[in-house]
C-alpha cells in the first residue's frame, strides 16, 4: 500500500486548499477511503471517509460542512477540498484505506495562520 498526500500550504483563516491523495500498491476502487490528521502534540483525528463508489461520504463534528471529500477512481486519487480553514485545522493531513492508521504514507502539511 502506498499513499502520498499533497497539495497542503500556509493559508490565511478562512483561506481554502484542495488536498490530493495518489494510491498504488492495492485496489483503489474496492476501498473505502479516509482522511485523517494529526496535529502537533496530538493525537490522530478522523477527518472524513468516502465509499468505494464516491457516492456516499461523511465527516467528523468538527467540520462543519467546510470540508468536502471526493475521489476519481480512474486516476486512483482521493481528495480533500479544505474551505473557510481556522487555525485549528492545523495539522499534517494523511490519507489511509478504509480506516487503518497504519496505511499511511506521506502527509501533506496545512497550516493556517495570520
């Protein structure tokens, strides 16, 4: 399995970013897909997940419909569209099949500040 996340940055609050997700090493269109973060100090946080399909996805409390999850199955990529970022969403974001922490790759850094 391997996953590289990308497209993260500094942004201003209430900036926006797209994140993307290359897989390989696996059946992409067969996994649910998940976002998840950690931020300095901190613990791993779900962030959001998706279907195989991409027909049905959901979020965790904190995001308030800001984020929005989305995949193309024909390039093997996940996505992450981060809108209206507060500080606290600072963090390295990771993606990972299904729900499996330890699937992770490389993170892509978002950090959110004035």
């Amino acid at each position: 399995v391997q996953l590289q996340a990308s497209g993260g940055g500094v942004v201003q609050p209430g900036g926006s970013l797209r994140l993307s997700c290359a897989a390989s090493g696996f059946t992409f269109t067969t996994y649910t897909m998940t976002w998840m973060r950690q931020a300095p100090g901190k613990g791993p946080e779900w962030v959001s997940s998706i279907n195989a399909n991409g027909d049905v996805s959901i979020y965790g409390q904190f995001v308030g419909g800001r984020f929005t999850i989305s995949r193309d199955n024909a390039r093997n990529t996940l996505y992450l569209r981060l809108d209206n970022l507060t500080p606290e969403d600072t963090a390295m974001y990771y993606c990972v099949r299904a729900s499996d922490w330890s699937t992770r790759g490389r993170g892509s850094q978002v950090t959110v500040s004035s």
